[in-house]
C-alpha cells in the first residue's frame, strides 16, 4: 500500500515537471532583428499592385522579412507616444497578432519586436476553413482583447476590432503588394476551433485571419 501511494507519488511529481517544462518550452521568445523601415516600393505602385491571393509556395519566409511585415502590419512607428503602424480606435490597441507558422503560435510583441511562442504545434489548418491555410508559410490571425476596451458592450467592441483589424490587414495588403509576396485576408474561419488552437482567454476574440508567403511558381 505503501509502496503504491510512494509510486503514485513519484508519477504526480514528473508528470508536473513535465507540464512545467512543458510550458517553459511554449514561452520561448524569438528576437526579430530590427525592422527595415525605409524600402519599399512607392506607395501608388503598391496600390496598383495590391491584390488577394490563395495560392502560396510552402518556403519559409526569413527572419528580416517577418519582422518588416510585422512592423508594417502593427509595428510601432513612434515609441515616444508607443504609437502604432495602424489606427486603433480610441487608442485601445486590443488588437494582438498571432502568428501561426510550421514552428507553433506565437504572439507579435511589437514594442520588443519579437515573437512569443504560445505553442509549438502546427495549428495552420485551423486558422481558416479554405486549403490553403495549411500550406501558407504563415498566417496572421488578428485577435482582439475585449478586456482592453473599456466598458462599452460588446457588439460596439466588436466592431471596432474589425474595424481595427482591418486596418492592419490593409498594412499587410500594401507591404506584400511592395515586397511581391502573396497574401489574403479571410473571415471564413470557424472561430472556436481557431481560438482553442491559438490558446485564447475567454476575452479574446478571433476577428480576422490573413495568410503570407511567397508566390507559388507557375507550372507551365
Ligand atoms: C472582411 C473580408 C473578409 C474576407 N474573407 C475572405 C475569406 O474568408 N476567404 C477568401 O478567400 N477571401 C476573403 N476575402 C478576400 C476577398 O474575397 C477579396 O478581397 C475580394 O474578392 C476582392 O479581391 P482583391 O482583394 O484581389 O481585390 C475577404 C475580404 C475581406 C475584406
């Protein structure tokens, strides 16, 4: 009896480290480098080049890329004030943009410029209903933090989150029109399958996904 409750014992003490190294794992940060923010096409040829996309090549895109697209997205473009790429109504920010890629989930923390790792599955397939989503290199997904919004009721929250998130999927738009990258915005997302994936709060809401990669080559 004895030996069984120490046996008992022992498995509870591992199976917590192993959750505990678990999680220590999933909050791995990754440091972008700095962002480029001085290229770029001009901004009447991104326009004349913006455009969806839903076919992707599967290749990686490199470090120095993510951090200009997620700068561009949602970066800060004046710390002083901690002001950001986008507009955000009533300045709340509530917009956070997660990054779903082969590696896991992470969280862009934009005034660190770098990325939090919230899991290190492949959650991809679950961030859109469209087939593409899986082969994306990335896909953003905007998700809004009712709980930074004040006290107005949640329909008015909403639509300033698809308002906001809106915002940053045209920065997105813009930047792969400039750096001849595809993308495409979706809202046909099934949002408790892709908020369970991305591991949200019950406060945080699934607005809008967007996939990002490099154009898939044309077969002849
Ligand atoms: C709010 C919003 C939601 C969208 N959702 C989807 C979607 O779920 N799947 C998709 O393939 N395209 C989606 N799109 C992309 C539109 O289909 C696309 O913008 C439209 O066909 C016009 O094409 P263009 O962006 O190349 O001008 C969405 C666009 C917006 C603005």
């Amino acid at each position: 009896m004895r030996t069984s409750l120490f046996t008992f014992i022992i498995i509870l003490c591992l199976g917590g480290i192993f959750a505990l190294n678990l999680d220590a794992q999933d909050q791995k940060i990754i440091s972008l480098p700095a962002p480029q923010t001085d290229g770029g096409v001009p901004l009447m040829k991104a326009l004349k080049n913006r455009q969806t996309s839903r076919e992707f090549n599967d290749r990686k895109l490199p470090d120095q890329v993510m951090s200009n697209l997620l700068w561009a997205a949602w970066g800060v473009n004046r710390s002083d004030a901690k002001k950001r790429t986008a507009p955000s109504a009533m300045n709340k920010q509530e917009i956070d943009v997660y990054v779903s890629t082969a590696e896991g989930v992470f969280i862009y923390d934009a005034f660190k410029n770098n990325l939090i790792q919230v899991s290190n599955e492949d959650v991809r397939e679950k961030t859109g209903l469209q087939d593409f989503v899986k082969t994306a290199p990335v896909n953003l997904v905007f998700v809004a933090d009712f709980s930074k919004m004040g006290t107005s009721a949640d329909p008015d929250k909403e639509k300033y989150a698809y308002a906001d998130a809106a915002y940053i999927s045209e920065n997105v738009y813009l930047f792969c029109a400039s750096e001849k990258l595809s993308t495409g915005v979706r809202a046909n997302i099934d949002k408790e399958k892709c908020a369970k994936a991305l591991r949200l709060k019950p406060e945080q809401h699934v607005i809008l996904g967007q996939a990002v990669g490099y154009p898939k080559e044309k077969t002849k």
